[in-house]
C-alpha cells in the first residue's frame, strides 16, 4: 500500500514537472518581453544581460502616451457595443433555432451553418464595397453594426445547443402563466444561459482587442485607429516608429497582453464550462 502511494506520488511528481517545464517553455516569449521592458535603452541590446540591472519604469511611461491612451479609448468604444450586441444578438438567434418553432427552421439554420465554409478573405472585397457605398468607411460603423446582425454562426450554434439543454417544461410553464416570447427570453432563457453568453463576450472582447484586419480596411484616420493598427502604424511600420526603442515597445506589448490575461483569469472557470457544456444536446 505504501508503495503504491509512493510510485503515485512520483508519477504525479513527473508529470507537474514536465507540465511546468512546458508551461515555461510556452511562456518564456512573454516572460523576455517583460523583463526587456523594465531595461534601459541602452541594456536592451546586449545579449548577455538576461535580467534587468534595476526596474526602469521610464519605458513604461514612455509607452503611455497620449497617442497610445488615444488608441485604448478607440478600442473600448468598439469594444463596448459589440460585448453587448454579440451575445444578445447571437441569443436571440439561437432563441429563435431552438424555443421557437416555425417552418424552414431547419433550412434555415443549414444555411446559416454554412457560412462557416466560406473564408472571411472572400467577403472582405464584397463587404468593403457595401460599406463604401453606404458612405460608413472611416467610421465605427462596419466594426460594430455586424455585432448586432448575429452575432456570428460560431456563437449562434453554441447558443443554440446550450439553449436546447433547457427542459422544455421550464419554457411551457411560463407560456401558461401568460409570458410573452420576449419576457421569456430576457427574464428565462438567458438567465440559465449565462455560461455561454460569458464565454461568447470573453470571446468577443479578444476578438475585437486583436483585431488587426477589420480597422484596417474601415479606418483611415489616425485619430480612429484602434489598438492593433494603432500601434502597428506608428511603433512598427510608420516614420514615428523610429521615435521608439525596444524596451518602450516591449512595455507596449505588456500593455497589451494585460486586459486579457485578467479576463481570462477572472472567467477560466465559465470559460471551460461554456465550451463544455455548449455541445451536450444536440
């Protein structure tokens, strides 16, 4: 008995071990960033010194600027309404595939599943023409609209399978107390959904902060520009990128990296629940 214990102990030992060394690994790109960050100008580029000689917190006030700000507050503004409109628009969706029921349901939601197999690349140029002509080019316009159009195929289909989890008397009890379809919605259904419709606004809320492609197609002032493009136009690519250094740049990139690192902490566990859950009835 005591030996089982102890081979237990030791195999439970290795793995912790090698899951920590590939955890490191993984993380090392990150953990370089930050510690390059906290480094003088000057002791950035000399590839012997590994850990900073004192935390210089000048990078860091460097790199929250006014510009930079300028670009988080663009990106907030995006981010807010379209936390609000994918999920809400993606539940109703799924309210309408899976509690209701109505003819060429089935064909419909196909063909909403179908989207998935077209590639994003292929509607950009279609997408781009609907925009201009409508005069919604260089506004927020084509970031945010589309979140309260459905909110996506991807999330309408986890919704819609978490929602058929639902026992149907829940649903049939509150249609003979007299509630409308839309009490039943709001007050119900998305109550006992909040698992996913967490999951779905984590998911956006990275989406959106990583967005590269979308404002650059859509934004062409710089006072407009969002984070991604924002820091790629004026620290990587454009004339003022040579104003600065790479320790300022890596404290940008911490930044960066800290708003969904909380948020992903703070939700790990309705994260995992919504994936796991999403799929159980279909």
């Amino acid at each position: 008995m005591k030996r089982n214990s102890l081979l237990q102990i030791v195999k439970n030992s290795l793995i912790y071990f090698f899951l920590s060394l590939i955890a490191l690994i993984l993380l090392s790109p990150m953990l370089l960033m930050l510690l390059r960050s906290f480094m003088t100008s000057d002791q950035i580029y000399l590839e012997e010194l590994l850990f900073p000689v004192f935390l210089n917190k000048q990078s860091y006030i460097e790199a929250l600027n006014p510009v930079f700000l300028k670009f988080i507050g663009n990106t907030f503004y995006v981010l807010i309404f379209n936390i609000i409109g994918v999920p809400l628009s993606a539940g109703m969706c799924a309210f309408a595939f899976s509690v209701l029921k109505w003819k060429g349901q089935s064909f419909v939601f196909a063909c909403v599943m179908a989207t998935l197999l077209l590639p994003s690349v292929v509607t950009q140029i279609p997408l781009f023409a609907q925009y201009y002509a409508i005069g919604w080019i260089n506004t927020y316009l084509p970031l945010i609209v589309p979140g309260f159009l459905g909110g996506g195929a991807v999330n309408i289909f986890l919704t819609r399978q978490f929602m058929k989890g639902i026992p149907r008397e829940v649903i049939e009890a509150s249609e003979v107390d007299g509630a409308s379809k839309l009490r039943i919605f709001f007050m119900i259904v998305m109550p006992l959904c909040k698992t996913i419709i967490v999951y779905i606004a984590v998911m956006t809320f990275f989406g959106v902060w990583n967005d590269f492609m979308g404002p650059l197609l859509y934004l062409q002032d710089e006072n407009k520009y969002t984070l991604a493009v924002g820091v790629y136009y004026t620290m990587i690519e454009g004339a003022t990128s040579f104003n600065y250094t790479a320790n300022v740049k890596m404290a940008v990139g911490v930044v960066l990296f800290i708003p969904p690192l909380i948020l992903f902490s703070v939700f790990q566990k309705l994260i995992m629940q919504g994936v796991a859950t999403s799929g159980l009835k279909v």
